[in-house]
C-alpha cells in the first residue's frame, strides 16, 4: 500500500503539461495495441503530429501574446538576457 501512496503523491504533484504527455502516451500505446500492423501506427504518427502542431500554434500565439520578446521576468516585463 506504501507504493500505492506514493504514486498518488507523485501524479497529486504532476504539473499540467507532464499529465497531458502522460494521456497522450498511453492514448498512443492503447491505439497501437488495439490495432495490428504498420496501419496502427501511421495513425498514431498522423495523431502525434497534429497535436505537435497544435501545440506549437498555441506557444507561437502565447508568445505574440507577450510582446514576442524571448526573455521576460517573472512579472512578465522585458529583460537583457542573461549570459
């Protein structure tokens, strides 16, 4: 029960981004497994791809959205970078 708990704590302290990743691998490993062949995993490639690219639509608007500067502070004021 000890590993139980910790796997509950663990996934409790998971950001956003890292549980999304997580659905998507295992949406992608249950698809492939539901499906023989090289058909199954096309599909799943196809699927991929369209997320990456949705995702990367969003990030680009995000970062339009903050003045398209690379470095910002955290109050989200632009900054020198830091070398």
């Amino acid at each position: 029960m000890k590993i139980t708990a910790e796997v509950r704590d663990y996934a409790a302290k998971m950001t956003d981004n890292e549980k999304k990743a997580l659905n998507l691998q295992a949406g992608l490993a249950s698809s492939t497994s539901d499906r023989a062949g090289a058909d199954a995993s096309a599909d799943a490639d196809i699927s991929f791809e369209q997320i990456r690219e949705k995702g990367m639509q969003e990030m680009s608007r995000k970062y339009e959205e903050m003045g398209s500067e690379l470095y910002l502070s955290e109050s989200g004021e632009k900054r020198e970078p830091i070398d």
